[in-house]
C-alpha cells in the first residue's frame, strides 16, 4: 500500500476533522459576530461518509484523528462517529478540540466511544473578557466541562489559548501558572490570518516569544519540556518544578511547516492539503469507491505546498499564491 508522503518528503499520519462550521460562540479571530452563512446540512458529510474516507486514510498510514468543527459538540450523537473511528484497523488516537460548553454532558458517553483525549479552547480566565473575545457563552460551563473531562479520563486535557495583542496578553502569568500547579498542557498559539481581513489580524498578532520574555519578567524558572502525546509543532516548557507543561505554536514567527505532517477534511467533504492556501480536493465524487479515494489522497500529497506563507503576508511581502477564503470555523483549525 502507498504511504502518504510529499514532494517535500514529509510523511502524513495525521487527519484533522471538522464536523459542522455551526459554532455556539463567535470567537473575535475566527469569525463575524454577525452575518456568518453556514453550510446547508445536505451539504455535511454524513458519519458513515466520514468514516469511509478515515478508513482510506488509515490505510494510507493516518494513525491519528482529530475531531473538530466549527464546534463539534453541537452536531448531535457525535458518539457515533467516535466510534466508527475507533474500529478501523491501525487507529492509535482520537482527540477532540472543542470550545468545552457541551463537554459536560458528553466527556463520559465520549470516552465510552473511544475518544482518547480533549483540547479545549480557553483564551481568558476572566468572565466578563470571555464575553467579549467569545461574545457570548459563559466561562463557567468552560470550567465545568474541563472538569468532566478529567473526571471521564480523557487525558492529557491541553488548554488552547490564542494570544491577542491588548487583549489577553496580561493574562501569560495566569495561564503559566495554570500549567504549574495542574498536569495541564497550556498551548499558546499565535493569532492566524485564515479567511479574514488583515487589517484586524495586524492590530491584534502578538509573536509567542512575548511568552517566555513574560516568564521572565515574573522571574520563573523554565526547563524544556517534553509535550505530551500528540504535542505536534509546539514548542514545549514547563515551569521548574510544575505539575504541567506550556507550549508555544508559533505559525508566524517560527518555521513551522518542515514537519507538517497533517491533511483537513473539510465538513463538506474537501481534503484540505494545507489550512492556508485555497487548494481543495473534494471527496465526495470519490465516495463508494476506495481506488479513488486513495488516489484523491495520494493527490493531495502531489498538491500540498512546502509552506504557508504568513510572515510573509506580515511583512507585506506579496505572497506567491492564493490564500483560502474559508474562515478557521470552516476549516478546523
Ligand atoms: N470550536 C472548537 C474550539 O474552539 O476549540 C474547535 C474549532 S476551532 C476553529 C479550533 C481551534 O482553532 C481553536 O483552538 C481556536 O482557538 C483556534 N483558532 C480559531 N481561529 C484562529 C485564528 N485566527 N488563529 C489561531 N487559532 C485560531
Ligand atoms: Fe467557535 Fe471554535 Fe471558532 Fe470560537 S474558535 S468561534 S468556539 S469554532
């Protein structure tokens, strides 16, 4: 069987995803408060659809999924899917990002599924810059289902925390000492610009080294750490003597791309060989039969740039090719 590796020999075991672009927030660096048209149900993949794809993956080397939307946790018996993913021979991990508010509830029947572990996003610990950053949703639910996921044993729980400049940048301390006193994995990830205008994207980056001159400036002791399970491009820390550890995923500012090892799936069925560019393959001509299914994925391979090219957009370089008009929520992440 073909494996999965590119023209730049980077070899892919790793599938994101999204389930629904319906989402119960509205993230300020992910998409408009008002005005977001959603995809037509008709138009979703169904779980059967999903897994037929997954298990042409799988048999190309993906050895690891993650489930993402959108939220997913708002496209109901999401169990079904977990559980059609579990069974296919040489899966290793099934995770889940979410923004946590339904976790409470379905961290244990997910569990139950086959679902390993959760990322849960969480930019602020305060209630009322939740609103404004999450523009609705309460901080407090966000709690309750990080605590049902610890309880339900979906471990490592990592916190996923997209830094804004003059927003939640006085919170590193917080978060940095979050990861020292609970076996959290904290991920810094610096803002990206997918899908929208740059203007609010430059008004907002804030490069991750501000982290560790952070750390510093509080006077912590940092060693380098080894991330958990399936810590990917993140840099990784732990605060000397912390119970967790901290990353820092710096699409930016750092090279980040030479071990890219990741493909998308879009909820309307696109393979998506990179989150930055526009280029998209759609699955669902191929659905019933796995010769084209694996020949589409062996597609992408043939497709997928070396790099995206953000810092170049930064520092208002033109760019060589481009860029998707999907927002993150209709990507994955
Ligand atoms: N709704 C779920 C959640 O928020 O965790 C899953 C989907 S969300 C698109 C996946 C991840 O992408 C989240 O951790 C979110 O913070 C992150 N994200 C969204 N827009 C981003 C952006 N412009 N730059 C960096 N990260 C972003
Ligand atoms: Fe929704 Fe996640 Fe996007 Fe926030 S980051 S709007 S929770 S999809």
């Amino acid at each position: 069987m073909p494996e999965l590796i590119d023209r730049f020999g980077r070899k892919h075991s790793y599938l994101r995803i999204s389930v629904t672009d319906r989402c119960n927030l509205r993230c300020l660096y992910c998409m408009p408060e008002e005005g977001m048209v959603f995809m037509e149900q008709e138009r979703l993949l169904t779980y059967p659809q999903i897994v037929e794809v997954a298990e042409a993956a799988a048999k190309l080397g993906i050895r690891k999924f993650r489930i993402t939307g959108g939220e997913p946790l708002v496209r109901p018996g999401l169990e079904e899917l977990v559980a059609g993913l579990a069974a296919l021979p040489g899966v290793e991990d099934i995770s889940l990002t979410t923004n946590g508010l339904l976790l409470a509830k379905q961290a244990e029947p997910l569990k139950r599924a086959g679902l390993k572990r959760v990322n849960v996003s969480l930019d602020t610990m305060d209630a009322v810059r939740f609103k404004f950053i999450a523009r609705r949703g309460e901080l407090e639910k966000v709690w309750e289902g990080i605590e049902a996921a610890a309880e339900a044993g979906l471990a490592p729980i990592k916190l996923n925390c997209v830094l804004l400049k003059g927003v939640n940048e006085d919170e590193i301390g917080r978060f940095l000492k979050l990861s020292a006193e609970r076996p959290i994995h904290v991920r810094f990830i610096e803002y990206m610009p997918i899908g929208h205008d740059d203007a609010g994207w430059r008004d907002h980056y804030l490069p991750l080294s501000r982290v560790l001159e952070e750390a510093a400036r509080l006077g912590y002791e940092l060693e380098r750490a080894q991330g958990p399970k399936g810590s990917g491009p993140s840099e990784n820390w732990r605060l000397t003597g912390g119970a967790g550890t901290f990353g820092l995923i710096h699409p930016v500012s750092e090279h980040f791309c030479t071990n890219c090892n990741r493909l998308r799936l879009t909820a309307d069925g696109h393979i998506k060989p990179c989150l930055y560019w526009i280029d998209e393959l759609n699955v669902k001509p191929a659905l019933g039969s796995p010769e084209a299914m694996e020949r589409l994925f062996l597609r992408a391979m043939d497709v997928k740039p070396e790099n995206h090219e953000m810092a170049a957009l930064l520092a208002g370089d033109p760019l060589s090719h481009v860029p998707t008009e999907r927002r993150m929520s209709q990507i994955g992440g």
